[in-house]
C-alpha cells in the first residue's frame, strides 16, 4: 500500500485538533489521551474506530479510512500489557519498532512495566485454567465459556477484552456477539411474558416494577437452569421470589 503524504495545509489542518501532538509529511503523532479513550471505547463499548476519529474531529478523508482500525490494532495489545504508560512511551517512525524504547525510561520505570507483565501474565494464567476446566466438564458448551467471558467483561477486568478473551477461550468473537444478542432477546421475551403492568398508573410504578423484576431475575434465575423449570414455571417461581 502506497505510503500517504500529507500536504502542508493538512499538516497544519491536524495540528488544530487536540488530539493531535506532531505531524509530519508520513505521519502523525497522536496524543496520550486519545490513544486510552479510542481503547476503551472500541474495547468496553464496541464502538467502531472510525466512529471514534470522527468523534474526535479528524477528516477520514485526510488521514485515510484504514487509519483509525490501524491505529487501534496497534494501541490495543500495548494499553493491555503494558498499561497507560506504555502508550506514553509508544514510538513511532521509520527506525521506530513501534514499542516503547528501554533507553528513554528510568529504572522505576521499567519497574513498574515488570511489574505489570507480572499481573498480566498472573490473570492470563487464572483465565487459561477456567476455560481448560470448563473444557474438561461434562459440559462443555461453548455457551459456558460465553457465559464467563461476559462476567469478566461486566466485572471490567483490567487489560482484557472481548477480543482477546475469545481467543483464549478458544472462540469466535462472532459466535459470543451472537450468544449475547440471543441472551438479550430471550431476557426481553421473558420479561414480555411475565411482567403485568397494566395496573400500573406512573412511571414511577412502572419502574418499581421493572427494578423488581430485573432484581429477582439476576438473582433467582440460575434456579431455572438448575431445576430445568418451562418458562411458565420460572414465571411463577419469580412470582412466588
């Protein structure tokens, strides 16, 4: 692919966006902030990276459509293994390798990198032992290492996402987007099904009802899995909670 060149009135069109630190004829520096904010909204909260730079003023046209997915593809493994002060430290350029440099940090510094390896590589470590114990159960499914990837998603567990847990667990990320839309319809199906609020007179009752029903679902559904209840029997049992 062709090396893109940027003009001087495009170099000088970028550097009024804040999130820009430098630019040159073939490339462009972008800022700390950026960088962990493009993460964690591609990461958390799935939103396309080209979203994200348009979000964040940049012209697609001007820096490239494939950018922005360049750029997160990058950041990404640098934010999760070595944390915020590895995309501080993130060079770039023709004799860069496109990781931080040794010689520009201090000893407590490099300290503190290992340090995160460490962790890193301890909750790897965790990680790989639940999936291999789901995959040496009786029950295997792929909906159950679905099920975990979820609750550590929801937990925010630190530097790992829906990409690289899928990958450890020896899964597509398409197949666990598919898993949660479909948990997603079953749990609005449920509702639909058990939830009566025609008596209700405010959005106030209505919300009551809606905080209880959510509340008695988190906590009492397992009981439908375990017990093997019909949809009607679990309405009833959440009734009856």
């Amino acid at each position: 692919m062709a090396e893109r060149l940027f003009s001087a009135e495009a170099q000088e069109k970028l550097m009024q966006n804040k999130n820009v630190i430098k630019v040159s004829e073939t490339s462009i520096t972008y800022s700390v902030d950026l960088k962990i904010e493009a993460v964690r909204a591609n990461v958390v909260g799935g939103k396309p990276p080209s979203l994200i730079f348009l979000d964040a003023g940049f012209d697609l046209e001007m820096i490239g459509r494939d950018n922005p997915k360049r750029c997160l593809r990058r950041w990404r493994p640098v934010l999760e293994k070595l944390g915020e002060e590895g995309l501080r430290n993130d060079q770039r350029g023709k004799n860069s390798t496109g990781r931080p440099t040794e010689r520009e940090l201090t000893i407590e510094e490099k300290l503190r990198r290992a340090e995160a390896k460490v962790r890193y590589l301890e909750k790897e470590n965790e990680l790989l032992k639940k999936f291999d114990g789901i995959e040496r159960s009786v029950d295997d499914r792929p909906s159950k290492k679905y099920r975990l990837i979820h609750s550590l998603i929801e937990a925010k567990q630190q530097g790992f996402n829906v990409v690289y847990l899928c990958e450890v667990a020896g899964v597509s990320c398409s197949g666990y987007y598919k898993w949660l839309s479909g948990a997603l319809k079953r749990a609005q199906s449920h509702m639909k099904d058990e939830l009566d609020l025609t008596n209700c007179s405010s959005i106030d009752q209505v919300r009551r009802v809606l905080d209880d029903y959510i509340y008695n679902y988190n906590h009492n559904r397992y009981q439908w899995t375990r017990k093997k209840m019909a949809p009607v029997e679990y309405r009833n049992h959440l009734l009856a909670a």
